[in-house]
C-alpha cells in the first residue's frame, strides 16, 4: 500500500526533480535521506572483500565497517528511538557503551561483501516501514520514545549520511579509482 507521502513501506519514496525542488518538509527530507543512502549504496557496490576492508592509514574506517555503522544507526533511530521496537540481529547483542566506537571497524572483516551490504540494506528497509507508520499517524513534529523531534531524528540521519558518504567518497577512490556526487540514474535502489 502506497501513502499519501509516496512511497510504501520497505521501499524509497517515488520521486521526481520537480517534487525535490518544490515539495513541503517532509518531501524535502524523505528525499534528501535517499539521495544520500543511494549515493552510499553506490560507493559501497560491486566491491570486493580487499575493498571493503581497505583503510587510509591511520584512520580505522573501512567501507565494510561504514555498511555495518550506518546499519547499526538506522536501528537505533527507526527501530529503537522512533517505533520503540527491538533491534535486529546483531545489534540486538551490542552495548553501547562498549560496541559503538570500535565494533563495526573491528568485525567488518568477518563479513562477506554481500554479507554486509544486505546488513546495511535490510536495516534501511526496516527504517523505511517504521518511518511510512510514524508519518501515517502525524507530521515532523510528533516526538519519538526519548523525546526528539520526528523533524530532528531526519536532520540526524541526514547529517550522518553526508559525514559517512563523504567518507566512503575517499575510501572508494582509493579502491579503484572511481568517483562522482551521485549514483548513476540506472543504479538500483537498495
């Protein structure tokens, strides 16, 4: 089922220029995260095990590492912080006092490419359906279970997207070379 937002749960907004450049808030920001997750998924496709585990001394960031991060933090913002609900596996398992800042650059390495992409991609898919049902029931402004702002957990996501993407920028230059601001018009969506 489609909502009135445009798009259903478990998959990307339908979109076009033209509702990017003039629609309301939530368009703006549903559409921003995409652009930023496609962006990711490309630079972090058709890659190798070597790849996804290459650093850029002395900086412990790897693409594979990156995949699981981002993964981790689209369950705790849609899964724990929006919808209340439990996390997936893995990170049902982690602490994050202990995990957050070394566990996905540390366990990358034990997971297959696809492995580790379709981590990162079932836990989009799941942010997507938690999202679809909270802005079924309200706008931007409803708060989530801690008290943040529908409108502040997107800017968050948004933000982390731009910093990491930037990151996997580098990461994937480094790989082979390739380059560029967005995915091409024919790359999937994840």
């Amino acid at each position: 089922m489609t909502s009135s937002l445009g798009f259903t749960a478990g998959s990307p907004p339908e979109w076009d220029v033209e509702r990017f450049l003039h629609g309301d808030e939530v368009d703006t920001a549903l559409i921003t995260l995409e652009r930023n997750r496609l962006t990711f998924a490309w630079k972090c496709a058709d890659i190798d095990a070597a790849g996804l585990a290459l650093r850029l001394a002395p900086s412990s960031v790897t693409l594979g590492g990156l995949l699981k991060h981002l993964a981790w933090v689209e369950e705790l913002y849609f899964q724990h912080r929006l919808a209340g609900r439990p996390l997936m596996a893995p990170f049902d398992r982690l602490d994050l006092e202990t995990d957050w800042e070394d566990w996905p650059w540390r366990t990358a390495a034990d997971e297959t490419p696809p492995v580790l992409r379709g981590l990162w991609a079932d836990a989009v898919h799941r942010s997507r359906t938690a999202l679809t049902e909270a802005l079924s029931g309200g706008g931007l402004d409803q708060p989530t279970s801690d008290g943040m702002s529908l409108r502040r957990l997107l800017a968050d996501m948004i933000e982390e997207y731009a910093r990491h993407t930037g990151h996997a920028d580098l990461l994937r230059e480094a790989v082979d070379g390739r380059t560029g601001e967005g995915a091409p018009s024919d790359f999937p969506v994840p």
